[in-house]
C-alpha cells in the first residue's frame, strides 16, 4: 500500500503536542465565540476536544481577551492559541496570560521593532509563533498571489530569524485553491519550520469542505502539512470532523474503522443506507477502548453486485447484498450466506467477536 513521506521539519510544542515530521498531522479550529465571554469560550472548546480537536485558537481583539484567556486556560486542557492582529502589544497581553503559542499576521503587525518585542516575550515563555499570512491581508499585491503570500513570509521570517528565534509554524492562506497549494509548496522548498495548511474564506459549508479537501489533500499527500485547520461556516466540531476525515482517509491519522459503501443505483436492490446507518450507529456508540481494537478495520457494506463482492473481499470485514441475500466476508475470505434482513447483524456479530 502507498504510503505518504512526510516533509522532513523542525519540531515545535504548543503545550505538550509536539508538531512537525516527527509528530501526526495535529487538528486545529478555532473559538467562535469572542474569548472575553469565559464560560461560551470554554464550552466550545471542551466541546471541541470531546469531537477530536488538538489544538484551539482563540481571537484576541482588545484586552478584555487577553485578560480573559488566563482564566479560560485554567478550566481547559487544549493548548490555547492567541490569534493577534493589529496591534502587538495584544500578543504580549496574551503571553502574560499563559497562552501556549501566538499568531502573528504580517499584514498587519509589520514594525521590527514591535516584532521583536514579541519575540522577547515569547522567548521568556518558552513559547512558540505561528507566522499566519492571509491572502486578504497582504501588504502589496500583484497578478501571482502565491508568489506575494511566499515574500511576504519569507521577508517576516527574517526579522525572527535576525533575533535568532526559531521556535515558529508558518502558514500561507488564500481563498483560492490554486494560489493556496502553489504558496505552500513555494514556501516548503524555502524553509524547514513546520507549516498549518489551511484555505481561508471558503464560502458556504459545502464549498469550504470541497475547497479544503482539494487544497489540503493535495497538500498532504505530497507529504507537506504538519497541522490543518478546515475553515467552515458551521460550527467548530464539523471542521474537526472533516479534518479527521481527511487524515483517516489519507492513512495519516487512525482515528477508528474505515466504513465504505458503493453509491447505489438502478442494480441496487436493497436498502443500503438504512442497513449502512446500523452500522454507523453501532460505531458510533461502541466503547473507545473498543473502538480502538479495530480502528485499522476497513468495513465494507455493498449493495452492488458488479463491484460489492471485490470490495467486500478486500475489506477485513464485509458484506456484499443481491436482492434476495447477503455474503459475508472476513479477511477475504466468504464466511457465510444470510437473508438480507440478517445481514447488518451478522456483520455486527463478526465486528463483536473481534473486540472481544
């Protein structure tokens, strides 16, 4: 089986998850509620570390914000990310409140003299800085937007790189597919620091999925991307739901079993989605540590008897529907024929038997 080879990176913490070629592709997203309102914020994020999340970042827009994430941090486990635009001496309010890693926005926050300033205090903190350049906010601009996102990065990385301070993330995102995969590769071949993929300002829930997945699959696949962000219109849990989607599919992260099922048409006579919801549900409510037993499963549930057979074979465990009955199959092999309304529980019965 392919196998991706990630891009070879320097190793940053934020709080205790080490990322970059050394460490998975860790799950970000970010706080929608303002970070002054405490009990919203930590709702949210508990919530998102219960869906998956790893790391969480939360907007800081006046000093109300920074103050609040020293109490935010005190009930939550997730690392905490201040997100700083604008005006500098918020990441230093921040960093006094105990956050675990900074973003700074080269479009905005550009003085030397005030980046440093951050550089100093993240320095005493031992903390790390996220170089976060956007297309929307870039400086100056022309028709190659890629090629504008990788000298705008490169020309702020120097100033960190001056006060000999190493300890970054970098990230590079466009709205555009196209200028936001061409960016990360540019800037990949520029520089060893770990790189957060993310297509900012995708639009409605659908196309922010499309877009990401296009975007960051490509990405990933060519081994470059250490953390991902999927930037939705929806709530924090569906970006990370995707995002552990992504990495499951790509093999780069096992977050449980791999439930496959053919489209159905005109050949399918049987209903398939009720019987693969069954399945679901079983997944869904099954005890982690059970869970875990067969996270590397592929499961197959097939209602196609042009391809259901072949993809039920090559699953570990599997069943192929015709219209009048069910072949169940186990690491290849035909275990045994049922009658169709015996057929999800028949695989369920395989399932139980091998987390036992």
């Amino acid at each position: 089986m392919l196998k991706i080879k990630r891009r070879k990176t320097r190793t940053v913490k934020i709080g205790k998850v080490g990322i970059g070629s050394g460490h998975p592709v860790a799950i970000q997203s970010m706080v929608k509620a303002r970070a002054r309102d405490i009990e919203a914020s930590v709702r949210q994020i508990l919530e998102l570390e219960a869906a998956g999340c790893e790391i969480v970042r939360l907007a800081v827009e006046n000093p109300d914000d920074a103050r609040a994430l020293r109490t935010i941090k005190r009930q939550v486990r997730l690392p905490l990310v201040a997100d700083i635009h604008f005006d500098y001496r918020l990441a230093l309010a921040s960093i006094e409140a105990g956050v675990d890693k900074v973003r700074l926005n080269p479009g905005n926050i550009f003085k030397p003299a005030e980046v440093k300033e951050v550089i100093a205090a993240a320095r005493t903190a031992r903390i790390p800085i996220r170089v976060g350049a956007n297309s929307g906010s870039l400086r100056t601009r022309s028709r190659d937007l890629a090629a504008d996102l990788v000298r705008s990065t490169l020309a702020y990385l120097r100033i960190f790189e001056r006060a000999g301070f190493y300890d970054l993330v970098v990230s590079l995102k466009g709205s555009h597919v196209l200028d936001t995969i061409e960016a990360y590769r540019k800037i990949s071949l520029r520089c060893d620091y770990p790189l957060h993929l993310g297509v900012t300002a995708t639009g409605l829930p659908m196309d922010g999925i499309v877009k990401s997945s296009v975007a960051l699959g490509e990405l990933l696949f060519q081994g470059i991307g250490d953390t991902i962000r999927i930037s939705l219109l929806a709530g924090p849990q569906q970006e990370v739901a995707v995002a552990r989607s992504m990495l499951n599919s790509l093999g780069l992260r096992h977050f449980g079993p791999e439930l496959v099922c053919c489209p159905t048409c005109g050949r399918c006579e049987v209903n398939l989605p009720e019987k693969a919801k069954k399945i679901e549900d079983w997944l869904t409510g099954l005890d982690p540590k059970k869970k875990r037993r067969i996270q590397r499963f592929k499961i197959a549930v097939m209602g196609c008897v042009v391809n259901g057979p072949g993809e039920a074979r090559e699953a570990d465990v599997g069943i192929a529907f015709s219209r009048h009955k069910g072949i169940l199959f186990k690491k290849g092999k035909i275990v045994r024929t049922v009658g169709l309304e015996a057929g999800e529980q028949a695989l369920l019965d395989i399932l139980e038997g091998e987390i036992r």
